[in-house]
C-alpha cells in the first residue's frame, strides 16, 4: 500500500482517534483530536493521491517556522501507513483585492526561500485581522527561476478579483449529493473530477460506467492533474 515517505514532524496521529465533524472539501474535513483539539485534517482518497501529498508534506517542512502557512500539527496514519497530515484551524476569510498588500507579504516570504506556490488563487488566502496565511501546497516546488518568482507576483492582483470560483470548488454539499456521491464512492472506488464538478452544480448524470473508466484513466496516468 502506498505511503507519504517524508515524515519530517515529530507526531504521528491515527485516524481512528479523530472525531469527524464536517467536510471542507471532498478530501479535507474537520475533526477533533483529544489533545489537540479542533484540527483540519486533509486525507489521501485514492492510492495514486499519495503522490501530490508526498509533495505537500515536504513543502510544509520548507516552510515550517515562517509563518506562511498553517501550523502542521503532525502526520495522519492509518493501519501502520502515512496517508496525510492534520493542520490548525485558522478562522477568516478568502482574500479580496483589498487584502493585496498583505497578500503579496506573505508570497514575498515564500519566495523568499526559492519556493513558487503555483497555484495562487483568492481561496488560497485565509485572511484575519492578526495574518494572512498561504495554504494548498500541493503544486509548490523550489525554483532558483527569478522570472518564475516574478511572474506568480505579477498575476496576484488579478488573482484576487477573479469571480469564477476557480479555487473554491468542493465545499460541503448538501446531504442528499452527499449521500449519493458516498455511494458513488463505493460502488465505483472513487471519483472523478468531471463527476465530483457535477456533484458541486448540484445534479449528477455521470454513469458509473463513465466514472469508473475517467476513475481508471487516473489512476493509470493517463489524466494530467490541474490544481483546481
């Protein structure tokens, strides 16, 4: 079975001994630890997801001490193996045009250690009075590229006006697409970004024949991944 390899964080906490709460989205939930408290946690759904948490755990050891992004509160683990990690709570809002200054503060620091995020949509930024904060770095890598740097810096303001939801897709649904998409889930081992879309706009059509072959083109590489 698969496993997140970079294990740079001294806790390990079992999935077993959280208590769920609700979906953020379809791969991330809050829970409640006994000792930690109210956590996110974020999951690998599927074998072939491990990879893009592999690089998500490393670039939060990057940036771990920072203060850039949540604070990583250790790895998740079930049946001896690593399928993610849990993170702080941070209340706020989705950054605004109003919010740029601060906004490119916080991408200055990442930069500012050779690291592009790639991906740095409004939904990206969690804003409160006390920080701003980065999160989902899946696609973030180090680059020694100075055009690279400056290019991510120069698209933010448009980032941060952008009305077409890109970023924000896969908040919580309502029961009855929640319940169908759970037995979608077991029926067919997975979903599908065209179904989980369908799942978002509220009326799924998909076949599982469909979702089983889209599901199976994935997992075979034969899909590229686009952050959303």
């Amino acid at each position: 079975m698969a496993t997140v390899t970079s294990t740079w964080h001294h806790h390990f906490i079992d999935y077993n001994s959280l208590d769920f709460k609700e979906y953020v989205k379809v791969n991330i939930s809050e829970a409640c630890h006994p000792k930690l408290g109210d956590v996110i946690v974020k999951y690998a759904r599927f074998e072939w997801d491990i990879s893009y948490y592999q690089a998500e755990t490393e670039a939060y050891h990057w940036i771990e001490g920072h203060d850039i992004g949540p604070h990583f509160l250790g790895h998740l683990t079930e049946e001896g193996r690593i399928i993610d990690f849990l993170l702080e709570t941070i209340e706020g809002h989705h950054a605004g045009p109003e919010d740029l200054s601060r906004c490119e503060e916080v991408v200055q620091k990442l930069h500012s250690l050779g690291i592009v995020h790639r991906d740095p949509n409004r939904y990206n930024f969690i804003v409160n009075e006390s920080r701003v904060t980065l999160i989902d770095f899946e696609t973030a890598r180090k680059t020694q590229d100075e055009d690279e740097l400056a290019q991510e810096m120069k698209i933010l303001p448009e980032k941060l006006i952008d009305s077409s939801g890109k970023g924000g897709r896969g908040m919580v649904w309502p029961d009855n697409i929640q319940l169908e998409m759970d037995e979608i889930y077991r029926r067919d081992g997975g979903w599908s970004d065209q179904l989980t879309q369908q799942a978002d706009e509220g009326e799924i059509t998909m076949t599982s024949e469909e979702n089983k072959r889209l599901v199976e083109e994935v997992r075979a590489g034969r899909t590229a991944y686009v952050p959303v």
